[in-house]
C-alpha cells in the first residue's frame, strides 16, 4: 500500500511544539539519577498536602464521568474573583481554552495577533485553523501593544496578550492596556493570558476582570492552576468573560474536558492560600538570589515579574544547556522563542537554585 495520508493544509509547515524535558527522559537518555528540572515553571515545592488529600478521596469514583461544566468549581472561582459562575470557564488547562478560543472564533478568512517571542501554543491552534498569523515585534523585552493595535485589520478576530510574557517574563501596565484597549474594535476579542499573574508584584498591573465585570465583551482573561497552584500535571485553567464569549466556547468543548481529579483538586488548592503564599514567597526569594548571582556571574538577565528568569548565556546556549543538562540541571533554550542566546530559567527551591547557579558556573568557566 502506497497512498500517504495527507494532513489537512494548515499542518502542511507546522512544527511540533517541544515542552521542557522530562525528568525520566533525562535519567533514561543520561544514565544520572540526581536530576532537576527548572525548565517548565513548574511548582518546586510540589502538591499541596489539601489537594493530595481531596485527590485521595476522589481516587475510588472516577468510574463516573466529571461534571462538563465544572459547577462548583465555577462557583468556587466565582467567589474567590468576586464575579459570576456565568463568567467564568475551565478548561483542560489554559492550553485547552487557547484551543478552544481558536476553535470557536478563526477560519481561514479571519487574522489573528500574536507578539514575536511569546507563548508558541496560539501560533500552533491559529495555524491549525488556517487563520492568518501576525506577529508584532517586542520592544526591550516587552509586548508593544501600540505594534499590535497598529496591526488591526477588518479581518483581525482575537490578539493574545501574555502578560506577564513568557518567556521574558515583563509586564504591561494598567495605563499601557487602557490605551491599547481604546484603540480596539468591539468585534476583536482580547485575550489576556495571565498564567502568571499570581507571581506579579507590581501595583500597575491592569486589572483586566474588572473591565469584564464592566461589561465589555471582547476581553477574556485565562489563567491556570498549573504554576502557582502546583497542579500542571492535571490541566486545569480557566476563562473569564461574558458570557456571550464563553458560550461560544462551550459549542466547541469536548464534553468533559476537565477530568474528575483535577476538578477536585482545584477546589481544594482553592481553599489552601497558605500553599499559594508559601510558592509566591520563596519564588521572590528565589529571585533576588538569581538576580545577585546572575549579577556576579556577569551575565544580562531580564527583570521578572514571574517564576522564571530570562537569562542571556550567549551564542553558545545549546551548547551550554546540553552540558547542564548532563550534569542533571534542565532549563529551556530560548531558541523556539526566536531568542537564540538566551535560556529561560524556572525559579526553583534554594537548594535547586544553588545548585543550579553551580552548574551553570562551572558549564560557563569550561566551554569559555
Ligand atoms: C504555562 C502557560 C500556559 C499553560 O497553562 P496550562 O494551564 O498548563 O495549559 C499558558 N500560557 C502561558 C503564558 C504559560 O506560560
């Protein structure tokens, strides 16, 4: 048999998306035991002991499909964002929603505005719908929300926002988004992708549900459980807009999306804000540690508002991360990301920290 399969035209160029490297992956291909990994923003100080617990009791029911529309979760998230169960959405993490946002609102006829160096996922689903793809450059590490209100056409549908960026980790201001959103037709959806906002500690940043709770309907906000809340290997997310946007969301869903655990898990970790404040300080504390040793290694570093780190390693960064990847240190190149001497570094725990400030010391002092 000789017939090959096509896939449809829009895969015809497409990558395939490359996550951080597994721990297991590294233990196989390496042959090492001691491994960490600070490649994916992960939570370094793991579950949190409620939603392990949750899970436990949950364990013996997953004979019964999950709730499709995640009723008291939504009602949980509700009351924690003071908004209604109507406005908000889960989805199998926030990379299920970006998925279901390009779904429901790109075809082909339709353009969509992404800035260059941001999260690949939205290149992946808009070139899936064979929606035209436009990208905007950063400036000084940053969206430039001007370059993208610039790039507005009669056919633009959705823009995503990430803010914080991943990867460079800079913020928008308030002020910044006010005068972008001005300058946006009604019929462009905005998606502001806050996975981080949890880590964000700066008081412009813009306060995005409340222009949802004031009425406008084409801004959606997306965050997830998976960095803060500790639960990435679950997928768990969720949408905040009108509700006439999330019902579009809804046609296209699969019915039950958001598995059993990681819904209960979710309500749990909720409740649990001792968790959430015990990541965010030692992810501030990991921090100023990194910025202080990038300092004394003299390497230039982007200042972050998330738990990560863009660090700039040079021209000889694969090189630099295949060596700490040997010595069982993972961090992610940048060069996915059109960033090519740089690596994005997760903020880990002060032993990982060290460690990792370590290796890289020694990986740099050997190949220089
Ligand atoms: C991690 C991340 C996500 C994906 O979150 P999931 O809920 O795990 O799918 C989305 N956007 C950005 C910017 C991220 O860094």
């Amino acid at each position: 048999m000789m017939v090959k399969i096509i896939p449809q035209r829009g895969l015809e160029s497409l990558p395939t998306y490359r996550p951080g490297r597994q721990i297991e992956e590294i233990q196989r291909e390496y042959g090492i035991t001691d491994v960490i990994k600070l490649a994916s923003n992960e939570n370094p100080l793991g579950v949190s002991p409620k939603a392990v617990e949750a899970l436990e009791n949950m364990l013996g029911k997953v004979n019964f499909y999950p709730d499709g529309q995640c009723f008291n979760l939504r009602n949980s998230l509700a009351k924690h964002l003071h908004i209604l169960p109507e406005q908000v959405m889960v989805g199998n993490g926030e990379d299920g929603l970006i998925l279901e946002i390009c779904l429901a609102f790109l075809d082909e006829n339709s353009e969509a505005i992404v800035s260059c160096s941001s999260f690949p996922i939205y290149d992946i689903y808009i070139r899936t719908m064979r929606a035209k793809l436009v990208k905007t450059p950063l400036h000084e590490f940053r969206l430039d929300l001007q370059a993208m209100a610039d790039a507005v056409t009669d056919r633009t549908k959705v823009i995503f926002v990430c803010n914080p960026n991943n990867p460079t980790g800079t913020t928008i201001t308030a002020a910044d988004a006010a005068a972008f959103l001005v300058r946006i037709p009604d019929n462009v959806l905005v998606i502001f992708d806050e996975a981080y906002f949890e880590f964000v500690d700066t008081d412009n940043f813009p306060d995005t549900i409340q222009y949802v709770n004031e009425g406008r309907e084409n801004i959606l906000v997306l965050r997830t459980f998976s960095k803060i809340y500790g639960l990435a290997g679950l997928r768990l997310g969720y949408a905040i807009g009108a509700p006439s946007i999330l019902s579009a969301l809804n046609k296209v869903k699969e019915p039950f999306s958001v598995n059993l655990l990681a819904q209960t898990a979710g309500l749990a970790v909720l409740e649990d804000q001792e968790f959430r404040q015990k990541t965010f300080q030692i992810t501030q504390e990991g921090r100023k540690y990194l910025y202080q040793e990038f300092d004394r290694l003299d390497l230039n570093y982007v200042k972050s508002q998330t738990n990560f780190i863009m660090t700039e390693i040079g021209p000889r960064a694969n090189e630099i991360i295949e060596k700490m990847t040997c010595k069982g240190v993972v961090i992610r190149p940048c060069s996915a990301y059109d960033l090519p001497y740089f690596a994005r570094i997760s903020i880990g725990t002060p032993e990982q920290n060290a460690r990792l400030v370590k290796t890289l010391e020694e990986v740099l002092n050997a190949v220089n």
